[in-house]
C-alpha cells in the first residue's frame, strides 16, 4: 500500500464524519494530516524541534515510536506511520479497517483535548470500568497513565461510534453505557 491510497483512505475516513464534526475539528485544528513512513516519535521530535518548540524527552520519543499514529496538539497534525509493521503486513481489507479506526480514534484525542467541555479527567478510571470489556481491556493494556484513561476513552469510543454510524446504525449503541454516551455527546462527538 502506498501513500496515495493510504491518504485516499484517511481522506474517506475524514469525508465520513459527519459535516458538524468536522467543522468542530477544523474549529480546534484537528483537521490535517501527514502519512509518514517512519517511527512517530522521532517524526515529531524533528517536527516539534524544526517549528522552534521543545522537543519531546526520550520517553515520550520512545513511547510514540511505537505508535500507529498520533495526535500532535502542539502542532494540531495527525500523524500516521503507514511503514508500521502493523499497518505493513495487514491485508488489504484489515489494512483499510486500522487505518480508518486509526484515523478516527485520533480525531477523537484532538476532541477530547481541545474540545470545549466539562470533562473531569480524574474520572477516568471510573469510566473506564464502566467501558464494554474490549475498550476497557485495551486501555489497560496500553500502558497508559491513569490521568491519561479518559482521553483513552474518549478516543477508542469515538473510533467505534464512527463505524457503528458509518456501518448504519447511528446514535447510542446498546453496549455503550449511557454515562459514556453522554460524555461524547457533550465533547461533541
């Protein structure tokens, strides 16, 4: 896969959001991107340092050169590292689910970032318990902070409330608690 298919999809992940979230995400600058081939981490260490801010320390660097793609609110960009290894062996069809959810679930950290909203980030490992076990899991698992749980959720629900709507079914699915519903809504999403 390539750059230019790999930029198709994530501009067919953007055109599906609906028009009011993306005229949110454009309203906080979440609304470029930047497909890249190489360790996220070190991408944003040379674009972070090239714009005259602070670099990023070591952990950080090491933490996001792991990562499938990021949400760089310094910079409002969206990086994805399409020469992940992930991304790079996945077939076709599995390669075009990761790179749309991909892109939502970042869209969805610039929301629950920079979206106006009385979240209290404290609450996240409350909502987190609260998740459906798969979200639930994979936040734990991810070596997050506790401080960092909720915008964790707000990304991975936003990312599934995307193909849930683009799959047809809109609003709030069953398995989502409606406290959890109710904080996407409010973030607006």
């Amino acid at each position: 896969m390539g750059e230019d298919e790999t930029q198709t999809l994530v501009q067919l992940a953007w055109d599906a959001l609906p028009r009011s979230r993306r005229r949110l995400l454009e309203q906080v600058g979440a609304s470029r991107w930047e497909i890249v081939e190489r360790p996220l981490g070190d991408v944003v260490f040379d674009l972070l340092r090239s714009s005259g801010r602070r670099a990023p320390d070591s952990e950080r660097i090491r933490s996001e050169n792991e990562a499938l793609g990021i949400w760089v609110p310094e910079l409002r960009l969206v990086l994805i590292n399409e020469g992940h290894r992930e991304i790079r062996e996945a077939d076709r069809s599995t390669r075009e689910a990761l790179l749309t959810w991909l892109a939502w679930h970042e869209w969805g950290h610039a929301l629950s970032v920079t979206a106006f909203s009385d979240h209290d980030p404290s609450e996240g490992a409350r909502l987190v318990e609260l998740a459906p076990a798969g979200i639930r899991e994979r936040i734990r698992s991810g070596g997050y902070r506790r401080n960092e749980y909720i915008h964790e959720l707000i990304a991975e629900t936003y990312a599934l409330l995307m193909r849930e709507r683009v799959q047809g079914r809109p609003g709030r699915p069953r398995w989502l608690p409606n406290e959890i519903y109710q904080l996407m809504a409010r973030i607006g999403a």
